[in-house]
C-alpha cells in the first residue's frame, strides 16, 4: 500500500468554471505563450477580413482560405488553453488540499534529473511533497525548439524522490531494482521511460503525459513512485539512517496527515509576469516579419542566382526563427533569482546523474 494513499484526490475530479480556468492558465507561462499566439490567431485575421471588406478587395478565395484557416487554428488554440487551464486548477487544488508543493511552468535546473539539469526540460506542472523524503509527480515540456513537423513538443511525465540515503552501484543490485512486475506497471503507465539515480535522488522519465484529470493516474503516480522509492532504498541504498522516515506528521486540509518538512526549501524565485511574455510575443511577431522582409530586401539582386539561393535563404531564415521562439520560450519558463539569494542549490549533493537505467 502506497504512503499516499491517504491524499485527498477528489478536487481533480472537480469542475472549473471560467474565471479560475484563466487565473490558472495565467500562472503558467507555457499557458500564456500559447494563449497569447491564439488571441493573436483570432484578431489577425478578423482586422484583416475587415478590411478587405471595407476596401472591396475580399475576393481573392486563397486569401480568404488563408484567413480563415488562421481563424480557425487561433480558436483551437484557446479553446486547449481553456482545456489546460481547467486540468490547471484541478491540480492546482489537489495540491493546496493536500499541502503540497505546486510547480508550474518553471525550469528546475537543481534538480537531478539530466533533462532538468541541462534546462533542456521544464516543469510543466508538478506536485511534491514537503518532508524531507520527498516525492513528487508532475509533466515536462522540452524548452528545446521542435525536432520537426512531425515531432512537436510534447508534455511527457515525470516521478522524482529523495531516497533515504546515498545510493551505491553495484551492478547485481542495481538490476533487482526494477522487478519484472514493476517494470509492467511503469511501461503500462509511463510508456517507455528511463530511471536516473544520482547520488541519493531517483528520476523517472516517461513518454506518456499525466493526465492529471483522468481519474486514478495521479493516485497510480504517487504509488508507483513510492513503490520505486522503496525498493531503491531496499537495493540501492546501505544502511538508511533508521529514522529516514521517522519524522513529525502534521494533518492537512484534506484530513490526512502527512511527514512534516525537515528540510530548508531553496531559496524562492519569481517567473516573469503574463504582461513580460505578452510584451515579447507581440515585439516577436510585429518585429519578426520586418526583419525578415529587411533580409530578403538586402538579398535580393546581391545573389547571383536568387532562385537557386531562395531554398537556402528561406532555410536559415526558418531555423533562426525557430531559435529565437525557443530562446523566447525558455527564458519565460526561467526563474528570476535574486542577487542577495546566491546561486541555486542542489537538491543532491550531485547533479550529474551517475547512474542511469533505461527500460522501453
């Protein structure tokens, strides 16, 4: 039986109306971006349409295609953001009823995990517990920009824990560590997935999402994750401090008791506010195409051959945009620290993760 078994888990079942779905898709940044794009989707086209209806130039049925193929995807586009901010409040809830940590929308490069260490990965959303043990559950974003059409970014999910002491590596023990019975149950939940341990901090990373609003994935993730934990510290660790565990339990909103912290947190950090995203979305798409078009105006009649050159020119124009879209994205998920703070602290006395056991 899992440790957690006791959490309150029914405000992931509840509804969101409206207004909470937009305060909690305005916490997370990645929300923001995307509801920014589809606000920006939506009005474009509409300023455009009418225009072309008071000038009597709406004839052009490709144009009109065009536009309304924007529309379309800039509605789309909100409507998931409402999604994800209704699945937003639901967790967002669960953890306050529970006295977890919530993270949204953030890099965490203190933690173990390689994807988190490098900032190639950002918290989408996560919850974790306060002791000192801790375990948490929660989905990543890549902060990279896209491998291709075809391989968008994703949100993938994640299980971390502090085991109850630093972990060994030993061959023949490190492979009792996933029985085939738990390796079926952790392929069945998370899909493929990979296992990190460094020093005394277990990551797991899948390939499906959570799901936080499907009803039992958030209770299966917090058992199979205590399960891990478990025999991590059964196989991986010598001689856990006998009161690894032992610590104060305090009750929570929901009625259940959980570990009390023994821990100092890290030291807080701010994300840039919606209105610094927005700013820089709408700097990027009015200042973007001017860019552009400046480019290809200094270009042309330069090169000796501009059709033969275009593939090239409309190549590296595209793969600098989507770097500079990239650079945007993960600059909104990085957390501002303040000076006086110093830098951020390891949430393990290593991050470089020193051991890795990979399951597909």
């Amino acid at each position: 039986m899992t440790r957690y078994r006791n959490l309150d888990y029914s405000p992931l079942a509840s509804r969101s109306g409206l207004g909470p779905r937009l305060r909690a898709a305005g916490t997370n940044n990645l929300l923001v971006l995307g509801g920014t794009v589809g606000i920006l989707l939506v009005i474009v086209p509409l300023v455009v349409l009418i225009g072309l209806l008071a000038t009597g130039n709406a004839t052009d049925v490709v144009g009109l295609v065009v536009l309304a193929m924007c529309f379309g995807g800039g509605v789309y586009t909100l409507i998931d953001v409402l999604r994800k901010g209704g699945r937003a409040n639901a967790f967002g809830a669960f953890a306050r009823a529970n006295d977890l940590t919530l993270v949204r929308g953030s890099t965490a490069a203190h933690y173990a995990g390689s994807l988190f260490a490098d900032e190639s990965h950002a918290v989408r959303e996560s919850a974790r517990t306060r002791e000192d043990a801790f375990v948490e559950v929660g989905e990543r974003f890549p902060t990279t920009a896209p491998r291709s059409s075809r391989q968008p970014n994703r949100p993938e999910l994640f299980l971390r824990a502090r085991l109850a002491g630093r972990a060994t590596h030993d061959p023949p023990e490190r492979e009792q560590l996933v029985t085939p019975e738990l390796h079926d149950a952790l392929s069945r939940f998370a899909g493929p997935y990979a296992i990190e341990v460094s020093e005394d901090e277990i990551t797991l990373f899948g390939s499906h999402e959570l799901d936080v609003v499907r009803p039992g994935r958030v209770q299966e993730a917090f058992a199979l994750a205590d399960e891990l934990v478990t025999r991590a510290n059964a196989t991986l660790v010598r001689s856990p401090p006998p009161s690894a565990y032992a610590v104060e339990v305090r009750p929570t909103q929901s009625g259940s008791s959980i570990r009390a912290r023994t821990r100092a947190e890290l030291p807080q950090s701010r994300l840039r506010g919606p209105l610094t995203i927005i700013g820089w979305l709408l700097a990027l798409m009015i200042g973007g195409p001017i860019v552009i078009a400046i480019i290809v105006s200094v270009l042309d009649g330069r090169l000796p051959r501009m059709d033969s050159a275009a593939p090239l020119v409309v190549s590296l124009i595209v793969i600098a945009t989507l770097a500079v879209v990239a650079r945007v994205v993960k600059s909104a998920l990085t957390p501002r620290r303040d000076a006086k703070d110093g830098p951020p602290e390891s949430s393990s006395p290593s991050a470089e993760p020193t051991d890795d056991l990979r399951k597909s």
